[in-house]
C-alpha cells in the first residue's frame, strides 16, 4: 500500500491571523493615500489665479480704507517689499483694469494681495497666504493686512 504524502506547512493553523492583519493593513495604508489625495485640491486666489491647498476655510482677510486705489497699491508694495519679496504684479483679464494684484513671499509663505475700489472714495485691500504645502497662515494674513493700514496711516 502507497501512503499518501501530504504537504504540510511548518506553522500550520496558527498564524492565520497574519494573513489577514497584513490584509487590513494594506487596505488602511491605501485608504490613507486615497483621502490625502481627496483632501487635496486647488483654489481660487484673491489675484483671480488658482494655487493648490490642503486646508479648506477662510484664508484671506479684507479691509477697506478711504484713500485711492493707488495710495493702498503703493502701500501694499511697500509692505510686501519689506517683509519679503514681490515676486509678480498684474491686472487680471477678467475684471476692470482699476483692480490690481501681486504676488510675493514672505518668511517662505505665498502671499497674494489684491487692491480694488469699492467706490469712488473707498478702496478695498484683500490679503491672502499659503504655506508651502497648501496650508492657510491666518496669522501673516493679518499682519500684513495691518501693516497695510499702518502704512496708510503714515503717508500724507
């Protein structure tokens, strides 16, 4: 009589759980990546451009002061200058060309900074920033929107 050869693993039954733990674990690492790459996305910048981001929410401030649009344009380029660096000003093609724009770094952040009359006496000064991954800086946008109006307040 021919025994029959029966081909048995060493571990046998006992590190099934394994198999499944590494299972799970493939499976969260992949649904990790997937709600990153969800989570990331493109907005809309106050120069009318689009940068992307990776948090969602309020990341620009504004402030309105009765002076001209070029005395507040002057003053945010005098702000911007001094605290970093303008890297690009433009009018945007899809507005009036009485709505100016830049776009700057300062302490590594993108810093954009949009100048628009809301009237004929009043002009509105819009600040936004972004770190480098995407994240809103709530902190230097308000700075650079009071040293804006500080700026104003020393000009004649």
């Amino acid at each position: 009589m021919a025994s029959a050869v029966r081909i048995v693993l060493d571990a046998g039954r006992g590190l099934d759980w394994t198999v499944a733990n590494m299972k799970t674990n493939i499976l969260a690492a992949i649904a990790g990546i997937g709600m990153v790459i969800l989570a990331t996305g493109c907005i809309s910048t106050v120069s009318g451009t689009k940068t992307p981001a990776m948090s969602f929410g309020e990341d620009r401030f504004s402030g309105r002061y009765p002076r001209t649009p070029e005395q507040v344009y002057q003053a945010s380029v005098t702000v911007l200058n001094a605290n970093g660096v303008l890297l690009t000003e433009y009018i945007p093609h899809d507005s009036t060309n009485n709505m100016r724009s830049m776009y700057g770094k300062v302490n590594s952040r993108n810093v954009w900074i949009s100048v628009a009359p809301v009237d004929q006496r009043i002009t509105e000064v819009t600040v936004q920033a972004r770190t480098r991954a995407g994240f809103r800086d709530l902190d230097l946008v308000h700075e650079i929107e009071k040293e804006i109006a500080l700026q104003l307040q020393s000009m004649p």
